[in-house]
C-alpha cells in the first residue's frame, strides 16, 4: 500500500520524463481529470504544485522553452542510448516566475486560443469532407458547373522582341546550410540581442537548400552557448519577458 501511495497521482499533478533520448528528455505532462486510481512508471518523474504560486499551464510552456532545454541538456547524465535527469537537477533549473495573476491570465488566453483551434479544426474538417463529396460527384459528372463564373484569359497585348534586347537575370546559388554558415551568418547579422525565433525566420530568409530541422537548429544553437569562450550567450528580457541570445565580443 505504501509503494502504491507513493506512484499514486492526482489531478494536476506534473509528470517529468526523467529517462529518454536527448531529444525527448525531460517531456512534460499533466494528469487531468481521472475517475479511478492510476499510478506512473519508473521512467518518470512526479511533482505536486503549489497551485498559489505556479500554474500548471504556464510551466507547461516553460518547459518547452531553449531556456530549460538548455538546462535540462547541462544537467543530463548521458549513457549509450538514453540520457537521464533526476528531482535534483529539475529542482535546480532556474526558471521566470512571474506573479501568479500573470500566469493566470497566460491560462485564460492559452484556453481560448484552444477553443479557436479546436473550432477552425472542425471546420477545416468540414470543409475537407465538403471537398471529397464535390470531388466524387465532379468525377462522376454529377456536378453542375454551368453557374461557376470562370474569368475569361488575359491576352498579352505587346509581346517582347527577344531580338531587340535581352536581360540576363543573375541568379544566386542557395548555400547549404552548415554549422559553419550559422555561425557566420548570426556574426555578421545580428548585432543586437535576438530570439531564437527571429533566427528561426532569419534562416528562412536566406533560402537554403536544406533547411535544418528545428531540433538540429538547437542543438547547434546550444553548442555555441558551451565552452571557455562561446559564440553566444543567453539573458531574460525583463521587458518584453523572453529570453534572449547575444553574440559575444
């Protein structure tokens, strides 16, 4: 009964992943409403919150943050395949807590943006299943397109003597995408503090031939802030209540 008790949850209850990958460690859950007794596994974590001075959903997103992925890597103990945290090293993560009020209403919007989600998805839903019925009955010819104004094509007026001049469009080859390139790129670009976000957009912006995936971004990302004299560092923006990187001089 004690060993029950003891991975016994309850509703709001945060379950960490203390034994995965690298790329999965430290995954972050909530025990919703349950109607009967569950218990979790050995390979997680459990955490009882104080409801007066944490939500639940704003440490949700915390969590997703390169601020504690960050951390959650520093602290990891790595073996052959798999990596491991413990309640020491999730305890000592340094985290922004902002005043409860705050984190509420980041629940209230977090909860309305769902229900739009959940909305537009039944519609997109609706609309595709709309879609596949007018596209059997198209097929069938079923469909009744005599109503369906279709604009009539522009005819090109003046036409262009090739033989009178020719333009020739100098066009530049993507590069491809490599630590190396990052790194030039955040040295030469960004001279004021960023967000990961921005170099996210940025990196889009330069049309690579391959793009990297986001979890490969980070890592790199993460490589630059380690070592004696790295590339960057990383602050919180009590202002605008983001972290943010800078390239170090």
């Amino acid at each position: 009964e004690q060993e029950k008790n003891k991975y016994k949850v309850d509703e709001g209850d945060i379950l960490i992943n203390r034994v995965n990958s690298i790329d999965h460690l430290g995954k972050i859950g909530i025990i919703p409403k349950i109607n009967e007794e569950i218990i979790y596994e050995s390979n997680m974590m459990k955490f009882k919150l104080q409801k007066d001075k944490l939500n639940s959903i704003y440490l949700l997103f915390l969590f997703k943050l390169p601020f504690i992925k960050y951390q959650i890597r520093r602290k990891a103990k790595n073996a052959v395949n798999q990596s491991s945290i413990n309640q020491q090293d999730v305890n000592s993560f340094v985290v922004t807590k902002p005043p409860i009020l705050v984190q509420t209403k980041f629940f209230k919007i977090f909860k309305m943006t769902e229900s739009i989600k959940t909305r537009y998805n039944q519609s997109l839903t609706e609309l595709e299943n709309l879609y596949g019925s007018l596209s059997q009955k198209a097929f069938k010819g079923e469909l009744d397109l005599s109503k369906i104004f279709i604009a009539k094509k522009l005819v090109l007026q003046n036409r262009i003597n090739l033989t009178d001049s020719v333009t020739v469009e100098v066009v530049r080859k993507s590069p491809h995408y490599t630590q190396k390139a990052l790194k030039e790129l955040i040295r030469s670009r960004l001279k004021k503090p960023f967000t990961f976000e921005h170099l996210m957009s940025m990196l889009a912006d330069e049309s690579f031939k391959s793009m990297p995936e986001y979890t490969e971004l980070r890592t790199h990302v993460f490589k630059l802030l380690e070592g004696k004299k790295p590339i960057l560092s990383q602050t919180f923006d009590m202002d605008k209540k983001q972290v943010v990187l800078s390239v170090n001089s």
